[in-house]
C-alpha cells in the first residue's frame, strides 16, 4: 500500500521526523486561504500516487496569495499518469542549501532492513546507485542488535557531517528507520531531504506499506481506497472487492490457475504459443466451488475474453469442485465462450466427468491446452 | 547448515485443530511421516487424528521426543508460534502459513540463524523426502522415490514439474519449497550446497520465478563450481508486467530487476539447461543424466 505524500509526513511527524508546514485542500480558494495566513511563498503539489509528478508539471511555486490560486486551479484537476488530481499540498517554500536521500528498505538477499543514505538527494537512488555508486552508505540492520543512535550517527559520519549537524541528520535517519519498523514499511524514503542553514526538513516523502501487515494498520484501512487509485485498474479494484487475486493484461485469453507459480507459468506458455492473456488469477490454494464459481464469473463477464482457459493442479483444490464452479458460472451468466481446461490430481476423473456432461473437454498437459486455447481465440 | 527431514523425523503440528492442520496431518502421516504431537493453545488433552494435542511445545516435549516442527497457525499468530519452536530447538521448522508480515519473517529467520536452525518458508508447500517422510501441503501421487532434487518458490508449479519428471521415469529424492514471500530462510545456494552432497540425488530441477535476484545468485554460485551435478530450470512470469504483484508477495518485477529473462539468461551462461514450458525440465534432464 502506497502512501500519499501528506499521509506520508503526517506519520512522520509522528515520528519527529520535521516536514514543511503545510495543509491539504481540495480548491483553489482553500489554496489561497492557506497562503493568506501563512504569509510566506509556497509550493502547492499534487497528491497522486505515482512518481513523476515533478516533471509532469504537477508541482509548483508560488509567490503570493493570488499566485497561489492560480497555480492551485491548474494542478487541480490535472491528470497525471492517468490519474485526475483532486487534492493538492500547500506548503511552505523552504530554502533548500542542499538536498541529501535517506531510505529504509528490506533486502530480500540478507533478509534484514537496509538502510541506504546519499548526499547527492533529488534523483532516484537507483540512478544514484547506477552512476555514481560511491556517492551511497548503505547500513544493513542487524534483526537483533536492532538500529541505535551509533549506527545512524555512523551513517551520518559518512556523509561527511560534523557538529551539529551531524546530530541532527543522526536523528532524521533513526527516526526513518523507526517508521519502517513501527509502520511494517516495504519502503520508505525522504527524498530530497533538505539541508537547511539551522537542520534538516523532509521536502517529499514515500511510505510503501507491507500488504501482509496492513491488519496490523487499521487506521490506514480509510486511506486504502486512494492508495490502489494509482496502482489498480479498474477491473482489479473490483476484483479486490470480491476477494480475487487478479491482475489484468491487455489479451483476448481469460487464466484461471491455482497457485502463483503455475498461473504465472500458464500465462507464458499462452504467449509462447503465440496467443495474449487478457488477465492472471490465481485462485490460491483450497478454493471452494463457490470461490471458483466467483473467479469464473469475473473472467467469463469481461467482454475483452475471448476464450477462457482454466489449469488446476489438485493438491488441496479439487478437480470436481473446479467443474462445479465451471459449470455453475457458464449456466448463471449464460455467457458462451469457449472454455479450454486442464486438471489434473485431487477428484480428476469426477471432475473430467462433471464436465464432459456439460459439454466441456478437459486436456492432458497445459502445453497442450495452450495451444488450443490460442486457436480458440482466434491467435496463431 | 541446512537440515531436512528423513523417515526418523519426529515432527510436531502447531495449529493442529484448524482446518488445514487437521487435514494435512492425516495426509502426512498417512504418507508415513512420525508425527508425534500437536499444538493449540486451549485445547490440550485432546487429540487429532490420534495425535495428542497440547497447549504448548514445552508441554509436548516433556512426554514426546520431537526434532522438527511444521506451522499451520493464521499469520497474526505466526511470528510467536515459530519463535516458540525456535525456543524448542526444533529443527528444521516448515512455515506453511501465507501472508506473513516480512517484518515477522526477517525477525524469524535471524533468530532461527542464531541457533542454526533451517526454516523453510514462509509461505511455501513444505519439504518432502519421496518415499520417507513429508512435512508440508504438496499431493503425494505426483512424487516416485528417484534421483531429482527439486527445489521450488511456488506450489502448484512444482507439483506440475515434479508430476513430469516423475513420468519421465527419474523420480525424486528431496524437494523443497523455498515459499513465495520477499524474505524466507532458505534461498537456492543453501540448498544447492545440500544437494551436491546428497549421495541419492543426480541432479536438480531448479523452479523460479519473477522478482529478486535470488535465481540469479544461484546462477553465480553454478558457473563458480559451487554445484557440479546437471541442473534445469523453468522460470515463471514472462507474461507479467513489471510493478504488478503476480499472485506472491515476492513476484513483483522492480524497474528492470528480477524479470524472468534477466534470471534465465544467467541461469544460461552458468550451463544450465532452461526449460521454455514447465513440460521441457524433465526432457532436459532426463537428456543430461
């Protein structure tokens, strides 16, 4: 789960990590009603959860009141990476002497929270990493040891800091990593991190929230909605709704599977044969009939399918249920596509049975069931 | 070092009484795996397909001599139930349970490290010595007793390979699933290492999939000599798009790392053999042994 960037800094202040005064509006005349008493230049920003905004002329300067109406009009209500805008950030223009990167990450390598740290702040640290590598400290978490204050002022150190300034940039990267730990951070970033004359101000911020931890978060669960705008389409949100595991493709060939490993492997044997997916779902393990009766609807209904093609490997999921499911979503949404399916294991035999009698073949191997599938839908 | 499970394994169930624990135990022990007892707090003094239950391993191990433990408790549960079993030394300790925090798992895997105990998982279908012992989910009508080590982060996609190698007349030895999640404890290396010293195993089927890098630092170890025996390989999630999770937590391609074309490629130049279709990885080591 994705942040926005002022949910962001209100964790982070939270935290005590400092941020930019600021307020989130949904007008231009609130834009300006901010600006009025701050009685400061400003910057307004776009709220999207997508990268790019910057470029993408959705953040913007502005001197005065007035100024801050104008430029707030024409953010708002811009569409950035397909996303229209409908809140914007107003805050406080800060005199940036230098912009540094602090980010929290998991590194699946050494399983451990990574901490990673640059002077050259602004651009994306795989950027920094790829040109200028020596430029990163990277501090790997001991799980145990746990992160103090004498690993962050080691990083610190390293960037070069003295003083008190080094205190305080110790402070901000505890602090950071205090967020990936309290919040189940995937990722989190400030980016650039402003060195001001008197400390230091996170100027943008990115908290990517581990999914598997979000029962955790309950006060994100409001927030959750926004955060799959940028990610979902449409059709995906509906799927999540109905407790699907779905991703959609831009082909004419419906994939039901089970399992990630072999739906994934389903779709790439589709293509090898030279046909497009129009979807991946993954019906996880032990799905009921009711569960596949659900996932069957969902791809028979989209009107881009052409042909469906449905590969179970029984273990806990069971060949006759799949048929059941099958058969049952074919009869409620009267929908008549071609079906290609392949099962094997758990109730084979009474499942090819189940669909026999409907009128539906099973296959052997999937490679099989490819290629057949692709015919159907008219491909190679 | 990694340790696995044989036919003297004594293994106890942690969420003995829910739905998949009850019904993957019968499954297991009819496969012959020795499980010895059971957990579920509140619930000791009864007994699940004539295993006795108890509240806690502490309890269990004082009327049972138990190795290994396998985990089917929800994922709020998880992170203390495995710790409870990493207290117990238990050993290797299989993680079925999906949807597990990565935080939990980072905290798990460094504290079994401590005591130099194998996790396997989370989130995977467990291990299996063919024709001994199982701990974990995987149908055990797909595996003969032969000389194929298989080594997966999917379920069903092994199973589907494990069913052709097992057609194609090899069979296996040991299989095991490394999980579908970002963090686990076993990655391909450790268990590279173990299959190169297993007198039974000839060769590797090796089943990876889109993000990390973990296939490709298997590659590395290949091609440095680290594993000498053939190897083949099929690597899910061509078809995926990047920054879209594919079913696991862990499938997700980043920017351009941990695509599948990146992982075979190296899998390419380190010798071994990759399949196109999930179908070819027997072919090709059927051809190689």
């Amino acid at each position: 789960m994705k942040l926005l960037e002022y949910e962001a800094k209100e964790v982070f202040r939270r935290y005590g990590i400092p941020t930019a005064q600021g307020a989130v509006v949904t007008s231009p005349e609130a834009a300006r009603e901010f600006a009025e008493r701050l009685g400061r230049p400003v910057v307004v920003k776009a709220q999207v959860a997508v990268g790019g905004r910057g470029k993408a002329g959705g953040i913007k300067p502005a001197e005065t009141p007035a100024e801050t109406y104008d430029v707030a009009s024409v953010i708002l209500g811009m569409t950035i990476k397909g996303l229209e805008v409908k809140k914007v950030l107003v805050e406080e223009k800060i005199a940036i002497g230098h912009e540094l990167y602090v980010g929290v990450t998991v590194d699946r390598r050494s399983r451990r929270y990574v901490v990673l740290a640059s002077s050259a702040g602004g651009m994306e640290i795989e950027e920094v990493a790829a040109k200028t590598p020596e430029k990163i400290v990277r501090h790997d978490v001991d799980p145990i040891d746990g992160f103090r204050i004498h690993h962050a002022l080691g990083v610190a150190k390293s960037l070069g800091y003295t003083g008190k300034k080094l205190t305080q940039l110790a402070a901000v990267i505890l602090r950071l990593t205090e967020v990936a730990h309290g919040m189940d951070a995937e990722l989190t970033e400030i980016n650039p991190l402003a060195e001001l004359e008197d400390g230091f101000v996170a100027a943008d911020a990115r908290l990517n929230v581990d999914d598997n931890a979000l029962y955790r978060h309950r006060e994100l669960e409001e927030k959750l909605l926004n955060s799959f705008q940028g990610e979902l389409t449409p059709r995906e949100m509906e799927a999540r709704a109905q407790d699907l595991t779905y991703v959609e493709l831009d082909g004419d060939i419906g994939i039901i599977g089970n399992g990630a490993g072999l739906t994934m492997a389903t779709l790439d044997t589709v293509m090898l044969n030279g046909g497009k997916a129009g979807n991946f779902l993954d019906l996880g393990g032990g799905a009921s009939p009711d569960q596949i009766e659900k996932a069957v609807e969902f791809v028979l209904s989209d009107k881009r399918i052409k042909a469906l093609f449905v590969n179970v490997l029984g273990g806990i999921t069971r060949c006759d249920d799949t048929a059941k499911g099958i058969v049952t979503a074919r009869e409620k949404t009267g929908v008549r596509k071609p079906f290609v399916v392949r099962m094997m294991g758990t109730n084979e035999e009474e499942g090819r049975r189940i669909l026999k009698e409907a009128g539906i073949d099973t296959l052997d191997t999937m490679e099989e069931a490819a290629r057949q599938v692709v015919r159907l839908a008219g491909g190679a | 070092m990694v340790k696995l499970i044989d036919k003297n394994t004594r293994a106890i169930v942690q969420g003995i009484t829910g739905t998949q624990g009850r019904f993957h135990t019968k499954l297991m022990i009819e496969y012959g795996t020795k499980i010895v007892a059971g957990t579920a707090p509140g619930r000791g003094g009864q007994e699940v397909e004539g295993v006795p239950v108890y509240d806690t391993i502490a309890e269990a191990v004082r009327s049972h001599e138990v190795d290994a433990s396998i985990i089917y408790v929800p994922a709020p549960a998880a992170l203390d139930a495995a710790l409870e079993a990493v207290e117990a030394e238990l050993n290797p300790i299989v993680v079925i349970t999906e949807g597990i925090p990565v935080r939990d798992s980072i905290e798990l895997v460094a504290k079994a490290q401590r005591k130099d105990i194998t996790v396997v998982g989370p989130n995977t279908p467990g291990l299996i010595k063919v024709g001994e012992s199982k701990l974990g989910i995987m149908p055990a009508q797909v595996f003969k007793e032969g000389r194929i080590g298989v080594i997966s982060r999917s379920g069903t996609l092994f199973y589907e390979i494990a069913a052709h190698v097992t057609r194609a007349g090899l069979g296996e030895s040991s299989c095991v699933g490394l999980g579908g999640d970002p963090v686990v404890g076993l990655d391909y290396i450790e268990m590279l290492e173990w299959f190169e010293r297993d007198r039974q195993t000839k060769g590797v089927a090796l089943i990876g999939e889109i993000g990390g890098d973990a296939e490709e630092r298997a590659a590395l170890f290949i091609a440095d000599g680290g594993f000498t025996k053939p190897v083949a390989a099929y690597i899910a999630g061509r078809a995926a798009v990047p920054g879209k999770r594919m079913g696991h937590a862990g499938a997700i391609i980043m920017g351009s790392s941990g695509t599948a074309e990146s992982k075979m490629n190296a899998l390419r130049r380190a010798g071994v053999r990759v399949g196109e279709q999930p179908g070819d990885v027997a072919g090709h080591l059927r051809e190689m042994l």
